[in-house]
C-alpha cells in the first residue's frame, strides 16, 4: 500500500457511513410508476436495519486506500439484493412481519412481493453498471456468484426443515452460504474498486466469511439467550419454531440419550403456552453443554476471521478498526 496514500485518506467512523449510505439510498431509491411495483422496493428499503454489508463495503474501499464515494453504488446493490432476498424469503416463510412492520407481500400481495422482488435483483446488477468496464466484470462476476450461493443456502435450509439427519458441517455449510457470502462479497467489493491485490481481496472476503459464520452463529445463541429487552425480535422464536439451529444439532451430536430424546420429544409438540417449552429446551442446550460449545463455535470463527486479518498489507490503524468492528459485532445483545 502506498504509505502517502495510506496516510491522506481518512477513515470514517461506522456511524458516519451509515449515515452517507443512507443518504445515497433516499437520494437514489424513489417511487416511480408503475406505483404498485415500485412503491414496495421503497417501502422495505425504508424499514431501516443494521445496514452492515454495505456500510463494510464502503469502509473495506478506504481501508484499501480509495475514496469511500466511488463504492456507494456498489453498497446499494448489495443493500438492494440483501432486501430482495428479504422479500422472497418473507412469502416462502409465510411471515407476517419484518422489522416489526408488515411484510411486502402482507401489505400488498404475494404477486406483488413476487415481482417487486425480482425488479430489486435487476436493479442490483444495473447500478453496476456505473463502474468502468473492467471493476464491472470483477463486481458483476463476484455478485453472480454470491447471488447463487445464497439461493442455495436458502434451498439448504428449507431442505433441512424435512430431514431427521441434519449435521453440523451441513448447517455451517448453509449458513455459510445463505449468510456469511454475502458479507464476505461486501468486503471484497471495496477491495475490487480500490483496485487491491487480488491477494489482499482474497484476504479482506475470508475476513468477512469467517466473521459471516460467527455473526449468524451469535445470532442462534441470542434467539435463545439473549435479553429480550434488547434482542429485536421474540427470544425463543427459532425455539417456538422448531428450527435446527447449531444448539439444537450440537445436542443431537453431543449430548446423552436422555437429552436428545427429551430434545426430540419437546420439538415434536406445540404447546399454547410455548414459554414452558423453551424454558425446558434452553436448560437442554446449557446441561449438555451446546450452549458453552455455541459460545465457543463463535469466539474459534471469530479469532480465524482475526488471524486472517493480519494478512492483510494495511496499517495498523485500519486493522484496528476492522478488528473494533468485528469485536463489537460479536458482542452485540440485538
């Protein structure tokens, strides 16, 4: 990295471009006609989040020693393709609400969410097109890939709601997919439009992988244990739901007879009142120690994601930074 470079450009707090991304996405993202297509797009791009992948994609272009401005396209395609995929998966799940709103197809119709939905993927790969000819080959063909592994992380998981015989590596696999991709592509894109090595891109999308892994592993745990005063959504949700997550699979591997079948027993009922049912099931996965080998599962692909990091040709300053970031994401209560 050239050190005069790395010296001028100045690195942004993670508030700061939340807030320019913002900006950019209600200067770009408008209600046009036909209304009953577009003002859906609005309307889930509006219900706010985390806004983490492309506030990473903006700090990876500084961090590789490029001006922030030149990656707010590509961090809207990422963000747009994050909620399009929201949207289908809201109609497959049937579910009634995201971010505590309506969900698009709840509020208008499944055709609706249908197409408004397919109208945000082609709009992802059109604000590619900003870019010179060569960046758009790099970011279209890492966005085409990424796009698919995330279709079939979520073939994955709704293939796993039917089977008995789920393993771990088979869950570490789909959430790899379905999750971590995506953020992995966030990093690598701002290293593709700073024009890094493509040592350094390799480097900065493993980061983002492995901090992808443990962030939705994290977020199995909190759905369980978290505070429900901070967590966001239902605590025991994937519980009530009976969803194989890395708790309940790491159980079925790991704990005794009488665990797994009382595990077993317990998620073949529906209770009226669940609070029973996920009290019994959350003192399952802290007796066989699922919950401890959880906690553990996140800090291992947290400290890969860390290792990695060191690899990467850039100032201490900046990995200190990603290395804040990922340390607060893994701390986080919501």
């Amino acid at each position: 990295m050239d050190v005069f470079l790395d010296k001028i450009v100045r690195m942004h707090a993670i508030n700061e471009y939340r807030t320019k991304f913002i900006d950019y996405l209600e200067a770009r993202v408008k209600t046009k006609e036909p209304r009953n297509l577009y003002e859906p797009i609005t309307y889930i791009l509006g219900l706010g989040g985390k806004r983490l992948r492309p506030v990473l994609t903006l700090m990876a272009t500084e961090i590789f020693g490029c001006d922030y401005k030149k990656a707010l396209d590509a961090a809207l395609a990422i963000e747009v393709f994050h909620n399009f995929s929201l949207v289908h998966d809201d109609i497959m799940d049937a579910a009634p609400l995201r971010r505590g709103k309506s969900t698009v197809h709840e509020k208008w119709d499944v055709n609706t969410g249908i197409l408004s939905g397919d109208a945000m993927l082609i709009t992802a790969y059109q604000l590619f097109e900003n870019y010179e000819c060569a960046t758009f080959r790099n970011l279209a063909k890492l966005f085409s890939k990424t796009a698919l592994q995330v279709c079939e992380g979520q073939q994955y998981d709704i293939d796993f709601e039917d089977r008995d015989d789920v393993t771990l590596p088979e869950y570490l696999k789909m959430i790899e997919y379905k999750t971590a991709v995506l953020v992995a592509a966030a990093l690598e894109m701002g290293g593709i439009i700073a024009e890094a090595s493509k040592e350094e891109q390799q480097n900065i999308y493993d980061f983002g992988l492995n901090l992808g892994i443990a962030f939705q592993l994290q977020d199995d745990y909190l759905d369980a244990f978290g505070d429900p005063k901070t967590f966001g959504k239902q605590v025991g949700g994937d519980i009530i739901e009976n969803k194989k997550t890395f708790l309940y699979l790491n159980v079925l591997e790991n704990g005794t007879s009488e665990q797994k079948k009382e595990l077993l027993d317990m998620y073949s009922i529906q209770p009226q009142n669940p609070s029973d049912k996920i009290a019994t099931i959350k003192e399952i996965f802290e007796e066989s120690g699922s919950a401890k080998q959880t906690k553990l599962a996140i800090a291992d692909y947290t400290n890969r994601a860390f290792t990695i990091l060191e690899k990467l040709d850039i100032s201490a300053e900046k990995k200190t930074l990603l290395q804040n970031f990922g340390e607060n994401l893994m701390h986080r209560a919501v």
